[in-house]
C-alpha cells in the first residue's frame, strides 16, 4: 500500500488509462490525437512499473529506472512525431489521418 492507496485501486487506474488510449488510438482521425492516446498508453505502462517495483520491491528502483527510461523514449517519439506532423499540415493543410497516403508517392 502506497500512502493510503491500495495497488488494486492504481492498477485500475492504470488500466483505464490504458483503454481510454487505446479507444482514442483506435477511433479518432487526427493525428494530434492519436499521439496524445499513444501518450497515454505509455504513462499506463509507466505506472505500472513504478506501482509493480514499489509493491515486490520496495527497497529497489529498478521500476523507476525503466519509468525514466520510457519517459525519455516517449519525449523523443513525441517530438519527433510532432515534426512530421507540422511538416504533413505544411503539405496538406490538415492533420487528418487520410490525408498521410500521399506520402506514398
């Protein structure tokens, strides 16, 4: 137990974390947004690292040390899908996930 808060009740918040992102991954149209769903997937799994390690190994890091490393992964997927997405809305006008087949030719 974290201060109070049971691993039952953050594990579920991990996972709705979890599906909220991959519902808007799946579902929306817009690039911006599935990067943001992407994120969130990302800070689940964070937190289920960080939640697990605390919980079998308290004394340890080890969790955290994968955390920092998926957060720093994370800001470079994100900047760099940031670039090509201001690059596509150069090209194109718009974000729209439809548009990113004339990238083919």
């Amino acid at each position: 137990m974290i201060e109070g808060i049971s691993i039952y009740e953050i594990l579920t918040l991990s996972s709705i974390l979890f599906f909220v992102g991959l519902y808007g991954f799946l579902t929306r149209k817009n690039l911006i947004t599935m990067l943001m769903s992407i994120e969130l997937i990302l800070n689940s799994s964070v937190l289920n690292f960080v939640v697990i390690n605390k919980y079998l190994y308290p004394n340890m890091l080890e969790g955290v040390f994968f955390a920092i490393f998926i957060i720093a992964v994370a800001a470079a997927e994100t900047a760099l899908a940031i670039s090509i997405i201001i690059n596509l809305y150069r090209l194109h006008t718009s974000v729209d996930i439809s548009e990113t087949e004339t990238m083919k030719y």
